[in-house]
C-alpha cells in the first residue's frame, strides 16, 4: 500500500533554549542553543559565524559519529540532536555552537529531548515536504546493508537487526514507527556503546581520556563495565537512535519502511544521499 504524508506544517522550536556539556572525543565543554528559525530554513549549524546546514553533502567521514565540514568549521557528533529534532518533527531551527563537538551527555539523546520539549514546538506557514519511497533503495553487501522501502505508515518506520556475534552484546533485533511519543518511549534514552578494547585504543590514542563507565556503555566480556543497561537490548535501540539522526541529513522527513543489518553511520549517510539524489530523479515520490 503506498501512503501519503501526513498533512502537517513545518515547524521550529517556541522558544531559544540551551544544553551544554563536554565532547567525547576532545572533552572540551560546548554550549548548544536550540533557537528558532522561519519556515524554508530547515536545520542550520552555526559555529564562529559559519553556518552549517544539517544535508548530507556537507558530512566528511569520521570513526564511530557522524561529522559535518564546511567554511574551515567542521562539526563533530551531530547525531543525537538531529536525531532529536528529526523525531520531534522540528523542521527548521538554528543551533549555535562554542565548540565544534556536541556535548556528550549521558550518550543517548534524552537531554536533547527534554530541552526541545521544554521550548516547545510550533507550526510554521509552510507545509512539508517529505520524501516518500516510491520503490527499494538499497546501499551495503552481504555483510551490512540499509534500504528504504515504500512506508508502512505515514512516516518513518524502521527495523533494525545487530549482529555482534558471540558475547555480550551479541543479537538483537528492534522494530519501530517513529513518531515523537514512540521516540521518546522507546529510544531517546538509548546509550552510546562500545567494547571495552574499543576504549583503550581511543585512550591509547588520547581521545576521551575524561569519560568515566558512567558517560556511556562499555562492554567487557561479561557485560557492562561499573554500569546497567537500560534495556536488554538498549544497544540496537541506540542504532536506530542513531539511525534517525543520520538520515535527518537527507534535509526533509523521510516516509518510508527502513531495514538495516549492522548498518552504520557511513552506510545510513549512504542511503540519505542516493534518496537525495532519487528526489532530483524523480524515483521518490514527493508530495507538492
């Protein structure tokens, strides 16, 4: 069945509203603020007076985040605010940034959420314009792929299964129509995660020589490290978190069905691209 979208406006944040804390990777504090931004102006970055725009031709391949460069600025870990704004249907918005990594909070997406919720969402005077899967787009091999399918509901649905083979995080498959009371029921609390050899080659290497077991979820051989898991299955819950955000760099909402195995950053930018390009083409059904 092909749906149509869900007739809605774009919308922007009530009100400016800030969330701050330290990066990562460079454990340097940033301070976020969430303005408001008029119909048409979708998501825009703006760092020491250059302003990014959240499309998927400004990102620049990075380990384990998603990056965004432009004008000598270049923005690290983009992922969980847009994965944010894009659940919470804000369309248009202005964030300003002190550094160029996002904070990295508890490593899930709540503190982005409950700041927008607090802001508030309204409607702008335009409507808009989501791409909507026409046929299947698929990028990947056999050994991890992502496509998008014609949606299931009107909106972004997405099934996702992880495949760490033998250990503690192991398989784990998750389903989910994304919507903003879905989003924040089922993934905004959803975790950063990592094995704990992953940790000591980015130590060894000097990067997030201040994050603790708390600042995110370390797996050693037995289970998490000095922390508790959420859910049984919080770490595939936080790649459909990380899901969202990346195909939010397609720069409008996507209505279709996704389906991922051991999809990453690199192959959901992948997939947010060839739907940027099927809109110019015409294989994607876009609503006037």
């Amino acid at each position: 069945m092909q749906f149509t979208s869900r007739p809605r406006s774009q919308q922007t944040v009530r009100r400016s509203v800030i969330v701050a804390g330290k990066g990562y990777w460079s454990g340097l504090d940033n301070r976020v603020e969430i303005a408001p931004a008029p119909a048409g102006a979708g998501v825009v970055f703006v760092r020491d007076g250059v302003r990014l725009p959240a499309v998927v031709s400004l990102r620049v391949d990075a380990v384990a985040r998603t990056n965004l460069q432009a004008g000598g600025v270049r923005l690290e870990m983009v992922e969980h605010l847009l994965s944010a704004l894009a659940a919470l249907e804000v369309d248009c918005c202005t964030v300003s940034l002190t550094a160029d990594e996002l904070p990295r909070l508890d490593g899930s997406s709540l503190a982005f959420v409950e700041a927008i919720d607090d802001a508030g969402v309204v409607p702008l005077e335009e409507p808009v314009a989501p791409l909507v899967a026409c046929d299947r787009l698929r990028v990947g091999d056999d050994e991890a792929w992502i496509e998008v399918l014609p949606p299931r509901f009107p909106g972004l649905s997405v099934d996702y299964v992880l495949d760490y083979g033998p250990g503690p995080i192991g398989r784990q498959e998750f389903s989910i129509e994304i919507t903003p009371d879905s989003y924040r029921r089922e993934l905004a609390r959803a975790r950063t995660f990592i094995t704990i050899d992953e940790a000591d080659r980015l130590r060894a290497a000097g990067l997030g020589l201040d994050v603790s077991m708390q600042d995110l979820v370390v797996f050693g051989p037995q289970g998490p490290v000095d922390n508790r898991l959420r859910w049984p299955d919080e770490c595939v819950r936080h790649k459909v978190l990380d899901l969202v955000g990346d195909l939010a760099l397609a720069g409008r909402p996507i209505h279709g069905h996704v389906r991922a195995y051991r999809s990453g950053h690199r192959l959901n930018a992948m997939l947010a691209a060839k739907l940027v390009r099927a809109a110019v083409e015409r294989d994607v059904c876009v609503p006037t």
